[in-house]
C-alpha cells in the first residue's frame, strides 16, 4: 500500500509548529493504540502510521528532509524503521520512547484522561480546489461539496437513544484509565470497558452508533478572490468537521491551485506574453493589436528599427492585487521577429536590392 503524507496522516498543515504535531500524535497514539484495541488490524495499522509521521515531522532535521525530497530524503532516518510486534504492544516501551508525550498514561490519573463530555473542537479540513488563471486573475465565485463529520440530528449529539445519556464505567469510575504495577513504575492505561471514556453509552444511538457525530456531505458556495496566486489558502471558519459533544466546529482550508495559460505567464502582479513580428514590422514600425486577459484588444506601437526579444510595458494591464482589486500590475509583452521561411521570386528580388543597398558585409565580426 502507497505511503500518505505525513501531514495527511496528523491531520495538520505543512507549516504546523512542534506543539501541533506532538498534540496531534498525542490523540492518535491513544485512539490507536492496541492496548486500547486488542486483535484490530486496522487500528494497529493506524497506529504505526501515525508514528512513523510523527517520528519523523517531530525531529527538525528529518522534517527539513522530508520536506525537500519526500520519503526518499528520509529513507534510513526511521519512519516505518520499528519493530512494532515488539516496541509498541505495551505502554511501558512507549514511556521509554516517548515519555514526554506519553505523560497521560504514567500517573496523570484523571488529570489528563481522555473525556468525551469535555466539548472539543471539531477537526480542520482541507480542500483542493484547481482553478483557471483567469479566474485566479479576476476571481470569481463557485460551489465545492466535501465530506465533513457533523453532529448528528438522531441524538443530537449525546450518542444515545432517546436522550438516554451515559453510565459512569463501573470498571474505571468514570476517571477513564486503569491502574496496573510494572517494576518500579504505576502504569495508568486507557480503560478497555469505556475505551479511555470514563463512561458507557448503555443504549447507542442507531445512526452515529454512538459517537454523536455522522458523516454528511457538505455543499457551500466560495468566493475566490481577484488576483489569488496559486499555493494560496483560503481559511472558511466553522467549515471543518463538527466537535464531539456539542463542540465547535473546525475550519475549512481551501487550497488553491492554477492553471497554466496558454499565452499568458504571470509573475506576482505581472503577467509575460511574447508577440511574433515579421522583419518588415520591425524595421520599418507599426502598430499591432494585442488580446488582454480580459479579453479586450488594444493597441500597441511597434518603434522602428525593434529588435529580437525587446520588451515592451503596457501599464495597468496585469493582475489585480489581491487586497487592493482596484490597483493592477503592468503587462510586457516580448516581441519575437519572424524570419520568413519561404519567398517568393519578387520577394527574393526586393531583399537582394536592399541587403545591395545597405551594403550589407558578407564577414560581419563577432560581437
């Protein structure tokens, strides 16, 4: 199976700090772990993941590789290294690799137990979403759909039947962790009667099977705005997945992508084309007419004597910028002198005359 990005797997963005990351693993580690899921495939699979990214986006040389070459710049660094029959089936080998973050399950007792009548935020989610460069030029509105996680209408949200509510675990007392003696150490572990919960749902709700929270597929509108770059964002507040218990939602992030234009090439606020001449053009002058990225034409004046390459500025014709659409950048237009390929006689007649003319030197010297 293909491996996902680091980032994909912890769920954070690229630019997420230490504490994000380490918060990030922190709730996965304990979701996953098979202490906390015996004989579940899936589960163990999950956690390895999540460790491998971890270990890996938490060591700022290993981040600062993968980031320039991906998986190849972190081969043989760790990441998808461990022993996993052995290393992680007890929480005694991860307090030996990972006591800082592990803090939770060695004696915090209650004070760190995951509780799911705490309200949380909702998950960030993030979109990609490719557009045309005229649409990044001058923006435009759309409509994207995705899936979120959302609390769910049946129960809303409480997980239960018929607003039944939750048993405190008679195995943990509602603290949500069990106590057990290994050498010189008290070990505290997820419950695996109420999973961690510190509670039991005696009578789940049907439809969120008693997580409080369904899968439903989102629709909103989104408006891009005029002179967006690609590898933008765009942040939609309480977009994101819905939070358990009542929790506020989190963010939706869009990520913008563009296109390529077929004439035109944009740097920052500026955008390059290159405009062919023939050599007759060139010499003598004129006036060509140009296409603009909105589609009107206007008129540009070629010198006399105009070169191979020159580059003409025509201003107010680029991009918008992004927090000021009323203020745009310039347009340059390269000018690139034809040379014909075939000629007719008369043709060939009237160039001998004037290269005879010009005088023109058959042993021209390096320039």
């Amino acid at each position: 199976m293909a491996k996902r990005d680091y980032y994909e797997v912890l769920n954070v963005p690229r630019n997420a700090s230490k504490e994000e990351i380490k918060k990030a693993y922190r709730k996965l580690a304990i979701m996953y772990h098979p202490d906390r899921n015996p004989n579940n495939p899936e589960a163990e699979e999950q956690f390895k993941e999540s460790t491998d990214a971890y270990e890996i986006l938490s060591n700022d040389q290993k981040r600062q590789a993968y980031d320039q070459f991906g998986f190849a710049g972190v081969e043989g660094m760790g990441g998808g290294t461990h022993d996993y029959s052995t290393v992680f089936r007890d929480f005694e080998d991860i307090f030996g690799d990972f006591s800082g973050i592990f803090d939770s399950f060695f004696g915090g007792g209650r004070r760190q137990s995951a509780n799911r009548n705490t309200r949380m935020r909702g998950s960030d989610l993030r979109y990609n979403f490719e557009i045309s460069f005229k649409d990044a030029v001058f923006g435009t509105e759309t409509q994207i759909s995705y899936q979120r996680h959302a609390t769910c209408a049946e129960c809303k949200g409480t997980g239960a039947v018929n607003g039944s509510g939750k048993k405190v675990c008679p195995t943990c007392g509602g603290s949500g962790q069990v106590r057990r003696s290994s050498g010189f150490f008290s070990i505290a572990s997820p419950c695996s009667t109420c999973g961690g919960e510190g509670y039991i749902i005696e009578n789940p709700c049907s439809e969120c099977h008693g997580t409080g929270l369904v899968d439903k597929k989102q629709r909103i509108k989104v408006t891009i705005p005029a002179g967006i770059e690609s590898g933008k964002r765009i942040n939609i507040p309480g977009q994101g997945d819905s939070g358990p218990n009542g929790g506020p939602p989190g963010d939706l992030y869009v990520d913008i992508h563009v296109r390529s234009h077929k004439h035109f090439q944009r740097e920052r606020n500026d955008i390059y084309c290159v405009v062919p001449i023939s050599i007759t053009q060139a010499a003598l002058g004129t006036t060509i007419q140009v296409g603009t990225l909105d589609e009107k034409t206007i008129k540009v004046k070629i010198p006399a004597g105009t070169q191979n390459g020159k580059i003409l500025r025509v201003k107010n014709e680029g991009v918008p910028f992004l927090h000021n659409p009323g203020r745009r950048g310039d347009m340059y237009i390269r000018i690139q002198v034809t040379v014909p390929t075939k000629l007719s006689g008369k043709e060939k007649e009237l160039l001998t005359q004037l290269s005879q003319l010009r005088g023109e030197n058959e042993s021209p010297e390096p320039v």
